[in-house]
C-alpha cells in the first residue's frame, strides 16, 4: 500500500482548493464474519485538509455505524466499521467532506449487500 502524505510532495498546484476539494472514491468490503466492513476512501489532493463524516444505514435507514476524520492527513484512506444489530440488507455508506468555515459536499453514496456469516458444523 502506498501512502500518500502531504508532505512528501511539495508541490501545491496540484492540489486542490477547499472548494474543489471532492470524494472521488468510497467502497466497502464485508469481512468474513458478516459484522464488519473494510472502507476505502480516497478524496483530491487537498492544499487544506478537510473533515469526513461516515455513516452506515440499514435497509430502514437506521444508522448502524458512523466515524469521523478531522483533517486527515492522508487522501486516501482505510479503516473498519462495525455493524451493529442483526445484518438487514441492504446497507448504505454515506461519506460527506465538508470545510467547518467553508464549502460542504453531498454525500457521496455506495449501496452493498452483506451475506450472514456460514454457520459453523463444528459438533461438540
């Protein structure tokens, strides 16, 4: 996995202003125990680092799970969520960038099914 941190690359021009500032990436994989999400999430590179608010829906539109990013350092980023509750398909991943002082963006919004983890045929 690459990293790509600000500061290593110094030229600003290609980096975008608050108010071009968009994500341009999100999806979600579900891990084998059907109660847990890898995210990936990858934004422009930003001259100003923004906030990132993640929320996961349920099929009644109920959130399951949610986290914030407060001026990440990376432009892309990965991290797990947890479903919380019984599975209720299908689910909906929202993440929304917005400046605290500036522009906000619509939430950017990707649509998954998780399958219930196998039961287990280990006998006692």
């Amino acid at each position: 996995m690459d990293f790509q941190l600000p500061q290593n690359n110094t030229d600003n021009s290609n980096r975008a202003a608050p108010e071009e500032t968009n994500i341009i990436g999100l999806s979600a994989q579900p891990y084998p125990d059907g109660y847990r999400l890898r995210v990936n999430l990858e934004i422009t590179p930003f001259q100003v680092r923004p906030y990132i608010e993640v929320i996961l829906r349920d099929a009644d539109g109920d959130e399951v799970a949610s986290t914030n990013f407060v001026e990440p350092m990376s432009w892309k980023l990965e991290f797990t969520m947890h479903i919380r509750g019984e599975l209720h398909n299908p689910y909906a991943l929202s993440a929304r960038l917005y400046y605290p002082d500036g522009p906000a963006q619509e939430p950017f919004i990707y649509t998954f099914n998780v399958e219930p983890p196998a039961a287990s045929s280990d006998a006692a």
